[in-house]
C-alpha cells in the first residue's frame, strides 16, 4: 500500500526548503521599511539650538564607539579608550594578544595597531592617534601585572603620509612620530 504524499520523505523536504526561502525574503530591513517613521516638526528655536549642542558629542561618542569597535577586534581586551574633541587626540590603551614567542607576540602587538589605523585614519577629527599596548610581565620576585610594553603616536600629517596599502606593519616603530618598546620586547 502507498503511502499518502503528505507522509513522504520528499514532500517534507520540499516543505523545509520552502520555509527556509521564504524567511531568507522577509529580512529585517524589509520589516524595518514597512514601519511609519514618525517625523516631529521643529518649531521652536530653542529645540534646535540644543540639537545643534548635542552634534559634536554625538560624533564623539561615534568616533570612540568606532575606535573601541576596532580595539575590540584586534586586541585581547580594551582598557580605556579616550577621544578629546578639543585637540583631537584619541588614545587607545588595549592589553595585547599573546602569542608563541617573544618575537611573534611583539610583531602581533604591531600588526594590531597597524590593523586598528587602517580602519580609523580616515576619521579627520583626529589630530593624534595614541597607543598604549599593555601585557603581563613578572617581575624579579615572581609578581604578575599588566604593564604598558609598547607606546605609539601619530600625528595627522603622518597618518596622511602612510600608505596602507604598501606598509610594513613591522617598521611602525619608524613611521611614528613617537615609539616607545619595553626592555622585555626586544629580548
């Protein structure tokens, strides 16, 4: 006796397939289109005023949240991420990622910071681009802490200079403005 087409293994499958295609066509940006956008008039003076105050924090606050963004990517953690509008500097403070050797775990830390500017330099706000990379040292009587090893700073000019494209990661320490290793790098 045949089975009815409803119990078959092809029906079913057919049916999963169906499901699938179908959800992949509602996405949310199609959901998000079909909503009514509620617009506000501006009509005193007094609500733009304080829109226009609110402009240069908003940016700020996207440039840190980008540059954080970033730093969480390449680095092991992010500690402070520090934008100041008024001069333009930004500093990045992240604690580095380990990696097999000495040698490889400081090329790392260059090939994160490399990583970071690329993604960032075009951000013109930014006056001065500061790196401090921290990372576990032990000290002579076995105590463990988190330390800066490797500070790096650009200016803007410099970072219009480089070419992201064509640069050694591994030659930072000589295209920045100001590079700082510490003794347990360079071992």
């Amino acid at each position: 006796m045949k089975k009815p087409f409803f119990r078959q293994w092809w029906f079913w499958t057919g049916f999963v397939i169906l499901i699938i295609v179908l959800a992949a066509l509602a996405t949310p940006e199609d959901k998000a289109e079909d909503k009514p956008t509620a617009t506000v008039p501006d009509n005193s003076k007094e609500q733009s005023t304080s829109a226009k105050k609110q402009e240069p924090k908003e940016e700020t606050k996207d440039l840190k949240s980008m540059a954080e963004e970033v730093s969480k990517k390449q680095l092991a953690s992010v500690e402070l991420v520090n934008y100041n509008p008024e001069n333009g500097y930004l500093l990045i403070k992240g604690k580095g990622k380990e990696n097999l050797s000495a040698n490889m775990t400081t090329k790392g830390f260059k090939l994160s910071i490399f990583n970071i500017m690329k993604e960032i330099h075009d951000q013109k706000e930014i006056e001065t681009l500061a790196f401090n990379i921290t990372y576990p040292l032990t000290d002579k009587y076995g105590n463990a802490s988190d330390q800066i090893v490797l500070k790096a700073e650009f200016s803007r000019a410099t970072l219009d200079k480089i070419d992201y494209n064509n640069l050694n990661f591994e030659n930072l320490g000589d295209v920045a403005d100001s590079y700082w290793e510490h003794n347990a790098l360079k071992k």
